[in-house]
C-alpha cells in the first residue's frame, strides 16, 4: 500500500526538527575551557642504587624544564607512602650553595621505597596549584603508571623494569684522539670477562634497550661529553673487574676516566 505524499512529508519535517534540536546550542549555558598547563618539570620512574653496595631504591628522578646558572640546583618536595596511597609534592627550587660550575637543570632524585608488588593511588603535585592522579601498578619488578591528563609534568618514562643481579654499565671518557686507542683497548678487555646482557627491551632507569638491542644512557649518568658506553653481565669474580679498572685508569700514558656502576656497587 502506498502511503499519502503528505504523510512523507511530516515524517521528514519530524526528523529534520529533532535533528535540529539536538545540535541547537543553549546560549545560556557556560562555554566549555579547557586549561593546559605547560610542564615545569620532566619526571621518569627510577630505581636508584646505592654506590657502596648496589641495593636499589625506588622513586622518581626529577628535572626541571628552565636552566639555572650553575649545577647543584635541586628540588624540594614532600613524598608520603601511607598503606596504599603514594603522595608526591613537588614545591620549588632549592639554589645551589656555593654556585659554582656551567648552566644546568635542577635535578633531583625523590625516594619512594622499595614497595611491595599491588596497585597504588598516585598523585604528582605541583605546589597546591596543579594535582595529577594515577595508578602505580608493581607486579615481579615491573613499574607501570598510569597518570591520564598530566598538567605542569612532562612524564617521561612511566614504565620501568627492575635490573637484575651482575649487570655492569658505565663508560670511558674520550676528551682527545690520544685517549681513543686506550678506551678501544679497555673495551675489548672488558669484553673478555663480560657476557651479553640479553636484556629484553625497556627502560632500566640508568639506560634504555630498544628493541633492536642499542642501549641510550639516561640523562642521570649520560656523559658531558665524547665517551665509550658499555652495558654488560659479569661472567668472572668483581675482582677481575675491579683489576681490569685500576689497570686502565692508573696508567701512565694516557690514563682513563672510567666510570663503573654494577648491581653489587659504582666501583
């Protein structure tokens, strides 16, 4: 049965006025604003080890976005752990004393504890002005947080992996075409009582493997300048290490700048 044309044409009138309603803006409704604010700070979890023997420390490395005259400027804040809620304020700059030293970032590393596998409220605030929330989620070593929606932040690694036992990293400063040959040579040497990490890709707190297996130093421990890099798995006794470092580093001609951290300590 064919309808009336004049039914066809309420039923098209009906659709276009309901359509038009729904998109119709009420002039007396408040506008929607949406307020950024531009990040003070970068932020990475971080697992910190103790230079004396090695024992890891959660928490986060904190840096901030201006430079200031000299190096030494670090970072006041409150951290508060209470049953499952983590608290963190970050609350200005505190000025290095005496200044001395080139331009550089404020930088500090903000302990949290070594916490037990589970799920954490997470808040990251910036005096009483900006508060970010999230979830912290621990589980056999892996960090991941979750924080939706970062205001005065830049968080930069919010997913970290727990380092295992006999890791070795560090590198050898290279300031001329004189010391080269030398850390070749110390690189080759420490090869020799040193495996492949094999790794799997992820962030490790003092370096990233990617996942073609380079490895980039985090800005905690990358050197100022020219340097061989080495990350590798101790396959003989430290003393082998720690013999193969004094070799290197009391030479005559030319003597090397080596920095050492292991998971047992910085040698």
């Amino acid at each position: 049965m064919t309808r009336p044309s004049h039914w066809r044409s309420f039923a098209f009138f009906c659709v276009v006025a309901v359509a038009f309603a729904a998109c119709r803006v009420n002039p007396d409704d408040d506008p929607v604003i949406i307020v950024t604010t531009p990040p003070e700070f970068t932020v990475d979890l971080f697992e910190q080890r103790d230079a004396t023997d090695g024992s890891p420390l959660f928490g986060l490395w904190v840096e901030s976005m201006a430079t200031f005259d000299c190096s030494g400027y670090g970072i006041d804040a409150t951290v508060s752990v209470q049953n499952n809620r983590i608290a963190v304020t970050l609350l200005g700059i505190v000025p290095a004393t005496p200044c001395a030293g080139i331009p550089a970032h404020a930088r500090q590393f903000l302990p949290i504890g070594n916490l037990q596998d589970g799920s954490y409220e997470f808040s990251l605030s910036l005096r009483d002005a900006i508060v970010n929330n999230g979830t912290l989620t621990i589980a056999k070593g892996h960090y991941m947080l979750s924080l939706p929606d970062q205001q005065g932040i830049d968080f930069q690694n919010l997913v970290l992996e727990h380092m295992p036992d006999g890791i070795v990293w560090g590198y050898a400063e290279v300031p001329n075409e004189t010391t080269k040959p030398v850390a070749d040579n110390f690189i080759f040497d420490l090869k020799k009582i040193t495996e492949d990490p094999a790794l799997p890709p992820g962030f490790y707190s003092y370096f990233t493997v990617s996942g073609t297996g380079n490895v980039i130093f985090h800005k905690r421990i990358a050197p100022a300048g020219v340097a061989e890099q080495f990350v590798r798995r101790l396959a003989t006794p430290p003393d082998a290490l720690k013999s193969l470092l004094q070799n290197y580093r009391s030479a005559t001609q030319p003597s090397l700048q080596i920095r050492c951290l292991t998971t047992a300590g910085e040698l």
